[in-house]
C-alpha cells in the first residue's frame, strides 16, 4: 500500500505538478539574502567603525538579515505544507515566543529577571523588542525542519515515536543555538542586562537555557501535531532532506557570525559549540541524503 500523502503537500502543487511557490522564486530569494548576508559578514570580520552611527546600522543589519531569514522560513514551509500550516506555524511560535518574553521580563519566568535594554528598539507592550519573537521562530522552525530530515536516521518515517524524538531533538538543538546567542546578546551587542546572581556562563545564568529548552519544547510540541509530518509519507520525506540543507545554512548564517563576535572577545567555549552543532547537523544529513 502506498504512504498516504498529507494534503497539505497537494496543496502545495498546481495543476501540473509544479511546487509553489515556484524554485525561481525560492531562488531569488535565496540570493538575496546570501547577497546581504556576504556584506555583513565582511564588515563583522574587519570591524564595524567605532561610532553611535555605525552602532546603529548594525543593528539595523541585524534585523533585515532576521526579517530575511524568516521570510524565507516561510517559504521553505510553504513549499512543504502550504501556506495554511505555514502561517499557523508562524502564529504558534511568533506569538507564544512575544508571550513568553514579556512574562519573563515582567516576572522573570522562565528564564530568570533581566531586561532589555534600549539597543533594540520597538518594544511589544513597552517590553520585549518585536525582533526578538522574529528570531524564536528562525531559530525553532529551522531546527524543527532539519530535526526533521534527521530522524530518518532512526526512522523511515516520522511516526509517533519518531515525533516524540523530533521533539526533544529541535528543543536540544535550539538551546544550544542559545548557547551561542546569549554570550554575544548580554556581553557585546549589550541587548540585554540580567539581574540573576548566578551568571556562571558568561554572565548569563543557567536558568536561561533551562527556559529557552522549556519553551522549545512546548513550541515543538505544537508543531508536531500542526505541521504533522507523520502523515506525509515519502514525500514528506523527499521535501525534508533539501529542506533540511536548506534551514541548515540558515542556521549557519546566524552561528557562525555570533561565534565569530564570541571569538573577538575571548569568548571560546560559545565557539566550539556552534562549530560542532553545525557540524554535527551537516555530518547527520550527508548521512541521511546517502541512505
């Protein structure tokens, strides 16, 4: 008997067969975010110049190369479940991330009390900046879809206990993103200030990853059943291993500039941890594209 394929996969064809939006499009927008993205990469080796100005289009760099990377977030899971899911998917982790950052700020649950500071501006309610909600949902889709790809190395399919696995692995995979993020967000780019006692890494406390892994989890959680990949079939699992390469790079494109600012300041154990998360994901999906 043949898989039964989601309709959310038909859905993402036309009449003829062809996927939408079509690869040109996907394309275009794939070279215009590494065409931005080479520029930024440039200026972060060599140094921005020391001034307020400068400061500032740095940070205005960072939130067009994040608008970016979530649009074509969007389009990648359109490509595999239509727009539908797509949007539902951004609403669950958009929105639960602008709740829980405002929670935690206010009352310092999950992740422990800070605040933000005035780097970044645009505040939802007077309190999280809107950009920060934009990268929960770069950082848990894109590990969600290469989680995703990779659990066909335990299974051919993603089935209950697969999704369960899929779970636990996107939740792991983006904390230790956080790992990477919060060194550089607290001690360089000073976007945000804690008032916890214990800052054993890196003046960040632990209970700030304990919250990003909590937090994922429930996000991941909702996406399994939103998203429901077990019911896609082989072509779930087709679309998942260029998807998978796909969040990859874009992954890659924001550890790999936050390692580089860990590295300018000393800042080494960050480093090796996104070195070996990226290469540890690019290594598990040669394996999965060679079965």
């Amino acid at each position: 008997m043949q898989p039964e394929t989601s309709s959310s996969f038909q859905s993402g064809r036309d009449g003829s067969g062809s996927l939408q939006p079509r690869a040109g499009f996907l394309r275009v927008t794939v070279c215009i975010y590494v065409c931005w993205l080479i520029p930024s990469l440039i200026f972060l080796v060599t140094g921005f110049p020391s001034s307020k100005e400068s400061a500032g289009a740095q940070s205005q760099d960072y939130c067009i190369r994040l608008l970016l990377a979530a649009w074509l977030t969007m389009l990648i899971l359109e490509r595999d479940f239509g727009w539908k899911r797509a949007l539902g998917a951004a609403l669950i982790v958009i929105l639960g991330a602008g709740m829980v950052e405002i929670i935690g700020e206010i009352s310092g649950f999950p992740f422990g009390h800070f605040i933000y500071t005035e780097k970044l501006s645009g505040r939802l309610f007077g309190s999280a900046p809107w950009v920060v909600p934009i990268g929960w949902f770069v950082f848990v889709i894109n590990a969600y879809l290469v989680c995703c790809a990779l659990v066909a190395i335990f299974t051919q399919e993603v089935s209950w206990d697969g999704q369960l696995l899929l779970v636990l692995m996107t939740a792991m995979v983006v904390t230790l993103l956080d790992l990477v993020l919060e060194p550089v967000a607290t001690n360089v780019e000073q976007y945000r200030y804690w008032l916890e006692r214990d800052r054993s890494y890196y003046g960040v406390p632990v209970s700030s990853f304990i919250g990003w892994f909590t937090a994922t989890l429930v996000f991941a959680g909702i996406l399994s059943f939103q998203l429901n990949p077990a019911r896609a079939g082989q072509v779930a699992r087709r679309y998942r291993l260029s998807t998978g390469w796909i969040s990859l790079g874009l992954l890659a494109s924001i550890g790999l500039p936050l390692a580089i600012q860990n590295w300018q300041v000393a800042q080494y154990m960050p480093v090796l941890v996104a070195l070996n998360l990226i290469g540890g994901l690019a290594i598990g999906l040669a394996y999965v594209s060679g079965k």
